[in-house]
C-alpha cells in the first residue's frame, strides 16, 4: 500500500470538486448580480437567491481548500503490528466475508477513491464510524450500529 499515491489520489480529487465548485460559484454570483435577476417586486427574491448560493458555494470551496492544506501536512506513516489506528491509517474490514477499506483522514469524510483496485472511502476521527475504528488494532472485532441494527466487523489490516 503506498499511501503517499493515496495521498496525491486524494488531494487531485479534492482539486477537481474546488474546480467545479469555483466554476459554480462564479456562475452564482454571475447570476446575483445580473441586470435581469434584479428585483421587479418586493416577492421578486431571484438575485437575493442566486447570492445565497453563490455564498455557500465559496463556503464550500474554502472547506475543500482547507482539506487539501490538511492531508498536503499529513504526516505519511506505516502503523506497525499491534498499533491501535488513529490518523492517517489505511484500515481493511470484514463483514459477512466482505471486504471495506478506510482511509482515516484530517477532513473531506466521505470522499470516496479508487486505490489499488479497491473502493478507499476517507473517513474523519471524528465521524461515528472513525470514533469507533480509532484505539482498535488489528484483530479487534467491532459491533456497529448501522441501519437501525448492530453489525459485527474484523478489523483484518491496519497500515
């Protein structure tokens, strides 16, 4: 597992969502403060709109920048044998004879990536599934409450 590779996967994916998010930003805020979106009565809320969303869309776009500062800092480190996880740990889980793969990541839980032939999804400490990953070691078994019902899953790889 070359988790620098995963790193740089990461962060081109990041670039790419700030691209598209940067783009639709400027578009909002094209469009809030086109002569046509002005308003023609006090119900006419077009610009007003078109603002809000242009504000949420930099918002976003921040977030994203921040995420990509964070895993750029991401200290790349290899988890020994018996080393509880903790950030910037590649996890391998089992359930039922399937098999999931977890990035544990400073930010952009849910990020999904394409690693090596697998399916990584980016989870935070913070996230309900990263609580509980963290402090556990390989070999540990965990009872998950998803789905309104608790599951039981092998933590077989730490990296």
């Amino acid at each position: 597992m070359n988790k620098r590779a995963l790193i740089k996967k990461i962060i081109a994916a990041l670039t790419d969502e700030l691209e598209i998010y940067f783009k639709a930003a400027l578009a909002s805020r094209a469009e809030a403060t086109h002569e046509q979106s002005r308003a023609e009565s006090k119900y006419d809320t077009r610009g007003l709109e078109a603002s809000y969303l242009a504000h949420g869309q930099s918002r976003q776009a921040a977030e994203i920048e921040s995420a990509i500062a964070a895993f750029g800092k991401l200290a790349v480190r290899d988890f020994k044998d018996a080393e509880p996880i903790g950030l910037g740990a590649f996890v391998e889980l089992e359930h039922v004879g399937e098999r999931m793969f977890y990035f544990i990541g400073p930010k952009a839980g849910g990020t999904e990536i394409a690693h090596d032939k697998k399916e990584v999804l980016i989870i935070t400490p913070q996230s309900p599934l990263g609580e509980q990953l963290c402090g556990k070691k390989q070999g540990d078994l965990l009872q998950l409450q998803l789905g309104g019902g608790r599951s039981q899953y092998r933590v077989v790889d730490v990296r």
